[in-house]
C-alpha cells in the first residue's frame, strides 16, 4: 500500500507550540481559560477599542497559541485595552480576557518589548506614587506624565487645568498613609514572590 | 433601623481629589436612608488600572492590604465602594483569592511581612449604587422625596466596572442595566433611552492615546445629547471626570459645542431629598449644571471667583504649579 501524500508522511510529525501559552496561562491569575479560545471573534466585535489595534484580542489568542511570542509582546493591542470588561462577560468559553490583557502587558515590559512607552510610563509613575505614599495622586501622576510624554499638551488643557484648580478639585500635596512601612514589606516580599515564580516558568 | 458598612473611599474622593463632590453628596444622604459608613482605618490605592499592568502579585497584595484592614473594621463584613474601579479591583481580587488557592497562600506570605492576614471571602465589597437599591430599596427612597426632579431629563451612565464583569456580586444586567433608571424615576426624573449606559469612558486614555480617549468620551456625550437630556448621571469618579473636565478638550479636538452636565446620582438624591446643591457639591463640575437644573427651580450659586482674578489666572496658562485660589485669598485676607 502506498502513502496517499508521501510529501506529508516524510515531514515529522505536527507539534503544538504551548511554551508561550503556558507561560501566559501561568502568570494570569485564577484560571483565565485562554486555553478553550474558539476563535468566534466575539472580543474583538464588542471592543470600544478595537480600532485601534493591530490585532483583535482574538487574533492574539491566535498568535499565542501559535507560540509567536515576539509579535504578540510587540503588539499595540494590550495597550489600548481599556480594561472595560465587554469581552469578558460576552466571551462563550468564559476567557478572562481583560486579565490575559494585563498578563500581556506585564511580559511585554519585563522582556521590554512594548514599542511605544507612553503606556507602560504612565502606569510606572502611577504606581511610584502609590508605592511612596500608600495613595494615587493625581496632580503629581498628570504633571509629570505630560512633561515627559506631551509637553506641549499643558497648553491645550490649560482651562481645564485652571478650572480643576478654581473648583477646589485638584489637591496640591500628596497624603501619605499611617502604615507605609508596612505597605512596602508587603509589596517587595510580593514581588520577591512573583520573580520566583517567572524564574520557575 | 441604621443598616452599618465599612467605607473605602478611594483616593478620587478625598478632599482636593478630583471627586470630593462625590463623598459631599455620598455622605449627605447616607443619614436620612440610615446608613452609616465606617471608613476603614488607613486604607490605600486600590491600584486602578495601572499597578497591575506591571505587577501581578504585589497587585493583588495591595488590594489584599485592603481587604485585610476591612475585615478588622468593627466586624462589619460588608464593605462600600462608592468609586467603580475601587469596586472593581476590591471585588475581584476578593473572588479570585477564593478562587485560586496558590495565589492566597502567597498574597497572605506578602501580607504577613506587614503584619497582617486576610481569609477570601470574609469581606464583601459592594457598589454604592447596589447598597441604596437593594438595602435601602426604592420605596425608602421614594419615601425622602420632597421636591421631586419632575421635567429633568436625565440619561443615566452606568460605565462598565460596576455591571462588569460581576464576580461573586452581580447586582444588575451587564449590557443593559436598570437600577439607575429606576432610580431616577423614582426621584422623579424623566429618564431618556440611552443605549450607551454601559459602554466605557476610554479610562486613564486621555493620558495614552487623544484620539482613541476623545473618540470614546465623543460617543456617550453626543448619545446622551441626542436623546436630549439636560444631564448625564454618574456612579463613577473616573466617568465624571473623562466626561465633563474633558468635554471642552473633547469639543475642540471635534469642533463640536457639546455642553452636557454631568453629576454624581447621590446628587440627584440629595436634590430630591430637598437638600442645597452647594452642600451636595454641585457647582464644581466643569460643564456648568446651573441651565438643567434651574429648569427644575434648583439654583446654584456660583462657585466661579471674581472675573478679574480669573482672567489673571488664565494668562498664566500653566495651571499645574500654581496654588489654588481659595488658598491665596486666605492668604491674602
């Protein structure tokens, strides 16, 4: 009996690439379910954001699978995630994709992959702030996100930034918690924490 | 009967947050429905959006810090979250520390460096809005109504984090919700079909990406005006502040003249409930209420300073270093 396709039978035998995805399914909290991905397109379909990204959340999903880990850390499309969850409770296979989104996004800053830092700097300076101080602040987190990232913008919001200011909503110093000492062990031993599970993926 | 909580209140909501008005009008009706808020002690940043894009674990300990400090709270096992992201992360870190067993044992190993604990589950977070709904229900409500908001139209603006995604605590649908609307009515507002209730803002977008934030703060205000509300109602600190400080950005990046208000729904309660807009925080939105609501007889007294130190303010341009009036008038006698 001959093989109908002897091209084929010659070839070694298809193997899936689930590094990545296992990676990605590891380091997203709870179980995110990105495994059962049917490719519907759904995600995509309700997304406020989708316009504006390179790849639908469900091609992602596609590339993740396909182990083509340098394109999806790459990609725009974590970025614009607006974290509004729409996706998330219309998906079938009940994919938590906002979370897979922030997973993204994690890896794509540790590997420093991102392309454009205007996203990742301002959740960088957010976060300084809360880690210093126990709370977010917003006067401090907009200043010096816009001196880096859109100087030129101040001009172009300037009555909105008077207006904040005259209506008593802006606050000019941050206020510091009464545990902040606390705070930090329990941020560094956490981060500790999650380095040792990175190292272990 | 008093019905107790623990309260967090969130950074947004603090005096001199961008939501100060928010915990005026939160506080102001919380006594006539008899609830009372204990606000947990030493509470911090819930994260938001950002702390998790580039943290995982420390994220959820931060949250768990939270949750840690509430289930001390005067064994209240039932904690409010007025701002929907705090709502958001609060609840969820919550669902998915029970949910996964790995994650808790290491968020408690993180807490404990600080010295404290925190069982899943022994702490409920709920949305302001669920509270007055379904604890202090309509007719109670309905019952405090003395100047009813009759002739307002009112587009109600669920955002999405607190119908979405609803762990453990789904208190309304996810894609159409209701309980505003019903709300509204039940203070006597004409509320207008606004099929846009649940869609989002563009959150911290404003900050990443013009056109995408502009485009989506553009959708929910000309939704709104094209059912022709007077107002737009809020639950959320960040919904509030995307739609009406950045409306006249907004305005300007479309050329368009939208001038639609927007207030927090404790303010529409506190105004119903025949309270003083000036108590409630009214008068510190960017898109002057004061037209909508003197369509129902509420005046608003001005908040505005005197022109000729405004317009000294406004040649300086940059708005960011300067002290805030009030201040230097006390200053300066």
């Amino acid at each position: 009996m001959t093989t109908p396709n002897p091209d084929l039978a010659s070839q070694s035998p298809i193997t899936l690439e689930t590094k990545f995805l296992n990676q990605v399914l590891a380091s997203t909290p709870a179980h995110s379910h990105l495994e059962m991905c049917i490719q519907c397109g759904t995600c995509g379909g309700s997304c406020p954001s989708g316009a504006d990204m390179d790849y639908t959340p469900r091609q992602l999903f596609a590339l993740i699978r396909a182990g083509a880990r340098d394109q999806v850390l790459h990609s725009r499309a974590p970025w614009f995630c607006v974290s509004c969850y729409y996706c998330m409770v219309r998906c079938p296979q009940d994919i938590h994709i906002t979370d897979v989104m922030y997973t993204l996004k994690r890896m794509a800053v540790k590997s420093k992959m991102y392309d454009d830092s205007t996203a990742p700097d301002f959740s960088k300076t957010f976060i300084n702030w809360v880690e210093n101080f126990g709370r977010s602040f917003e006067l401090g987190l907009m200043s010096q996100h816009m001196i880096k990232h859109n100087p030129f913008g101040v001009f172009k919001i300037a009555d909105m930034g008077v207006g904040m200011v005259t209506k008593g909503r802006i606050g000019f110093t941050p206020k510091r918690i009464k545990g902040m000492d606390g705070l930090k062990a329990i941020l560094a031993k956490a981060k500790e924490l999650e380095a040792r599970d990175d190292e272990a993926l | 009967m008093t019905k107790r909580y623990s309260f967090f209140p969130g950074c947004s909501l603090e005096r001199g947050g961008a939501a100060y008005s928010y915990l005026q009008s939160t506080l102001a009706i919380a006594a006539p429905l008899n609830l009372e808020f204990v606000e947990i002690d030493d509470w911090n940043c819930c994260g938001a959006t950002e702390y998790i894009s580039l943290n995982r674990m420390a994220a959820y300990a931060l949250v768990a810090r939270n949750l840690a400090q509430a289930a001390q709270c005067d064994g209240l096992r039932e904690m409010v979250a007025p701002c929907s992201a705090c709502f958001l992360n609060l609840s969820k870190a919550d669902a998915y520390l029970q949910d996964d067993r790995a994650l808790a044992d290491k968020v408690n190993i993180a807490l404990a460096a600080g010295g404290l604990n925190y069982k899943p589950g022994s702490v409920t977070t709920r949305h302001l809005l669920d509270i007055l709904v379904n604890d202090v229900g309509y007719d109670a409500i309905a019952a405090q109504v003395t100047k009813p908001l009759k002739g307002l139209r009112v587009a109600p603006y669920y955002g999405c984090l607190i119908v979405r995604p609803g762990f453990h605590d789904k208190f309304d649908d996810h894609e159409y919700p209701l309980t505003l609307d019903k709300l509204m009515k039940t203070l006597g507002a004409e509320v207008v079909d606004f099929p846009m209730k649940a869609h989002c803002c563009g959150g911290h977008m404003t900050q990443i990406s013009e056109a995408s934030a502009f485009e989506m703060i553009r959708r929910l205000v000309k939704g709104a005006a094209d059912y022709n509300a007077d107002v737009m109602v809020t639950v959320c600190p960040m919904c509030q502040l995307n739609l009406d400080a950045f409306q006249g950005a907004m305005n300007r990046y479309y050329k368009s003249d939208y001038k639609m208000p927007v207030l927090y729904f404790t303010q529409m309660l506190g105004l119903a409930f025949g309270m003083s807009a000036s108590n409630l925080g009214i008068g510190s939105e960017l898109v002057d209420a004061r037209a909508a609501l003197a369509k129902i007889g509420i005046e608003v007294p001005s908040s505005e300073l005197p022109p000729a130190r405004k317009s000294r303010r406004a040649k300086e341009a940059l708005p960011m270093p300067a002290m805030p009036n009030r201040e230097i008038e006390e200053v300066n006698g």
